[in-house]
C-alpha cells in the first residue's frame, strides 16, 4: 500500500507540472490586443496622411494659373490705356478747383453732403469715410461729411411710402441749409433723384459739385461745379471719379487744409 500510494503520488506531481508549463506557455489573455489595435490605428492614420498629401498635390496643380492668351494680354493692355485716358480728360485745374471749394468748407464748418446710385453709392461712401477720417485727422477742424447715400432702411421708406426719386432730397430737407456743399457723381448724369437733389440743393442755396461721365447729362446745367470723364464705360468712369475722390481727400492729408 506504502509502495502504490507513493506511485500515485508522483504521478499526480507529473501532470501538475505540466498543467503549470502549459498554462505558463500559453500567452496571457489580452494582452496581443492592444498592440494589434494599436498598429491598426497607426496604419490608418498612415493612411489618412497619404491621402491628405495627394490631395494637396494635385491642388498644388490645380491651382497654378495657366498662361495668359495674346488676346488677354492684349486687352488688358487696352483697358489699362482707355483709363489712363478717362482719367487725364479730365483739366487738372478743374480738379484742383473743386479740392479748393471742399478745403474752404471744411475750414468753415459747413455740412457736406454726399450721395450717388449704385458704385457711386458705394464710391460715396468711400469718399465720406475718408474725408471724415483721415482727411478730418488732418485738417485744423474735422469735416462735417455725411453719405446720405447708406441709410437703407430712411431710403428704403421714402421710395416705398412716397418715390425713389426723393430719396435724396428728404433727407436733405431734414438736414441741409444754405451755404452747405453738395456732392455726388453720376456715369449719366440723369438719375431722376440726383437731378431732383440739384434742383432742391439750387433752390435752397447749397453750392454743388458733380463727377460725370461723356454724357454729362441733366445735372450739367443744374451744378454749380462740374467734372466731365470723358468717356462712357461706367468701370472706367466710376474708377476715375473715385480717383478724383481720392484726390480731394489726399490733397487734404499731403498738402494740409
């Protein structure tokens, strides 16, 4: 019984050692996940950046302007002469003339008013931003500039409840009186609300200036100071007037007030 008990002892010894190499031999659980996760996200982020990178050399590409035609060229060139042309049409005395007028206003403290349709409603704007900001700064006085060419909802009134073409001149009744200035620019010069603004402005004693184009238009007869552009392309003569514009307020900033 010593001996068999002994025997079977052992063997028992045997296969929990086996269990135990067994056990020890296969890998822990879990453990090869996380690598394998981990070299999944790493390939497609790999992946997600060769993509970007293709993307932004066939942009690269895309993007690179191609060769301008002779005929481009060409008109280019054209455009550029015809608005060296609009602008030196017109006499730069007549130009300095009205700088003087807009000097002389701001120097005694009168409103000036500032108005036009469509890119001379924007060109307006323009004017009256920098004559009230950088030309203001450096004058002894600031202008007294209002656009009445921005108010779109009073605009928006007066042509709803009585007509478009007074959308100027109501808001002039409001806020102008005599010796005041006037400006505006026009490509036709016969806008219906800027003929009706001259005529209020003459009849109340408000002195005017006019940018125009070729046409000149209703208003010629009507301004008491007139700027022609001649010619009729509404870019090129709207670009003129707005360097005209400029050079009002500039002559204030560079040659002083």
């Amino acid at each position: 019984m010593g001996a068999s008990a002994a025997r079977m002892a052992k063997r028992r010894g045997h296969a929990e050692s086996r269990g135990r190499e067994g056990r020890d031999e296969r890998p822990a659980q879990g453990h090869g996940q996380p690598r394998a996760a981990a070299n999944n996200a790493n390939d497609c982020m790999l992946l997600a950046l060769t993509m970007w990178l293709h993307v932004l050399a066939t942009r690269s590409v895309s993007m690179t302007p191609s060769t301008p035609t002779p005929a481009m060229l060409s008109w280019i060139d054209a455009y550029v002469a015809a608005q060296d042309r609009a602008i030196r049409s017109v006499p730069i005395a007549e130009i300095a003339a009205v700088i003087e007028v807009v000097k002389k206003a701001g120097r005694e403290g009168r409103r000036i008013f500032v108005c036009g349709n469509g890119g001379n409603a924007a060109n307006a704007a323009h004017f009256t931003t920098d004559l009230g900001k950088n030309a203001s700064a450096a004058a002894p006085r600031p202008f007294k500039v209002l656009s009445i060419a921005d108010n779109t909802p009073w605009m928006t009134a007066i042509g709803n409840d009585f007509t478009f073409d007074d959308v100027f001149v109501r808001q002039l009744t409001n806020h102008a009186e005599q010796g005041d200035l006037l400006i505006f620019a026009s490509v036709s010069g016969s806008s219906p609300n800027l003929v009706a603004a001259c005529r209020w402005a003459r009849e109340h004693g408000l002195e005017t200036i006019a940018l125009v184009g070729g046409k000149r238009g209703a208003v010629a007869s009507l301004v008491d100071h007139l700027l022609v552009v001649e010619d009729g392309h509404y870019g090129r003569v709207e670009d003129a007037q707005m360097n005209i514009l400029h050079m009002i307020c500039y002559a204030v900033c560079e040659l002083g007030a």
